[in-house]
C-alpha cells in the first residue's frame, strides 16, 4: 500500500488494526511517500492519492471530497489581529507547504448553493517558515507563527478543540484546486488477488460515513 505521508500517519494508520483483525492471513507493506510513482513499476497493489488525477489507467475510487481551511492560533490572532477578509492575508506571514501545485496565490470563492461564485485570488504574506510536510506545518501555526492553508483531514481535530481558528469559514479556500479528494488507485488487471479487493472493501467503507477527518472537524470538512 502506498500513501502520502502525512494523510497516512493521520487517516490511514489508525485503521489498521480493525483490517488485521478482520483478516489474520493478511500482510499489509505500508510505504510512505508524497511521491507519485508508478504503480505497476513498484508492484503496489494500492495507492492513496490526493487532490486532482491526471489520466492514467489506473483504476481509480473517490473516497471522500477535500475541504481546506485557512487557519492560525488564537495567539497569533491575539497578537496580530484577526485578516477581516481574505485580501488582508497579504499582510501577515502565511506558512507554505512546498509540494507542487501549492504556492504563494491562495484561491477563495464564497460558498453558495445552486450559483457559481466569484473567485478571489490572494498573494500572500511573505513566509518565513516553508516546509514539504503538513504535519510539520500545523506545528508551525499551533506555535503561533502564523496563518496556514490546510485541509481539513490535518486540522480538523484542533478546529473542533479551539487550538486552531478557522479564519474564513463562509469561503472555500485552496492553494491549488478546488474540486479536491482523497482516491483509492489501483493497477488495471483482469484477477484482483482477495487480500487487494479485502482492503479496498474495508477502505471505503471506513470512509463511507465520512471522511475519518471530518468527524472530528467542527467546520464540516
């Protein structure tokens, strides 16, 4: 099984230990990676991926939708004042994640039902903390050093407890693509060996009732 690092330490690894129970004959090789390899190439049997697809032949499932959330702690909101719209992000330090497609231009839209609403693009503050892991990142603004940009499967926990605030929840918000989720790929084959379609059946049906992250999220990721 391949995953990306950070989603499986959070979601990923806490359900394991249902899986094993329910299959003793079943190995899982768990390999962490933000890396988007090739599956046949590294005899992955499953991958986890997030975020837009590209084409491939991979068969790929939606497992659950995505919603960011941009956020900071109530002592850098102490201490700095709270942005009053997505626009004054430009004057306060936002803290990066570096992986390809996110950047410096965070996107905004209002959230309204049944039209299509205007979209906001925002240069952000200048960061002086970037980093490849989203871990390391929540760290970063639970220290109070700044505003971060993450879904909600990282920082939902700490939305629902009050360590983190989320700065502008009427607005969907994105570094990189609004119409984000999570997906289950596999390798295109005519015999799916049992153990394969054994996880892939217990996966989406721990995601069935909702994302795991956003049970725990106060905002409804």
């Amino acid at each position: 099984v391949l995953a990306p690092v950070s989603f499986a330490q959070l979601n990923l690894v806490p359900l394991l230990p249902a899986f094993l129970a329910a299959q003793p004959d079943v190995s899982i090789d768990l390999q962490l990676t933000d890396a988007r390899l090739d599956l046949v190439e590294q005899r992955v049997d499953v991958a986890i991926r997030l975020g837009p697809l590209a084409d491939s032949s991979y068969v790929a499932r939606r497992l659950a939708p995505m919603r960011s959330h941009v956020c900071a702690s109530p002592a850098y909101l102490a201490r700095r004042g709270r942005p009053a719209t997505p626009a004054d992000l430009a004057d306060h330090p936002c803290l990066l994640l570096d992986m390809p497609g996110f950047g410096r231009r965070w996107r905004f839209r209002p959230r309204r039902d049944g039209a299509e609403a205007d979209e906001t693009q925002v240069d952000v503050g200048a960061s002086r903390i970037t980093t490849s892991n989203a871990i390391a990142l929540k760290q970063c603004a639970l220290a109070g050093q700044g505003v971060i940009l993450q879904g909600g499967w990282i920082v939902g926990r700490e939305l629902a407890e009050g360590t983190l605030v989320d700065l502008f929840p009427d607005h969907e918000a994105t570094a990189s693509h609004f119409d984000n989720a999570a997906w289950s790929l596999r390798p295109a084959r005519t015999h799916e060996p049992a153990k394969v379609g054994a996880f892939l059946a217990f996966l989406h049906q721990a995601f069935a009732d909702g994302a795991p992250w956003a049970r725990s999220d106060a905002s409804g990721a």
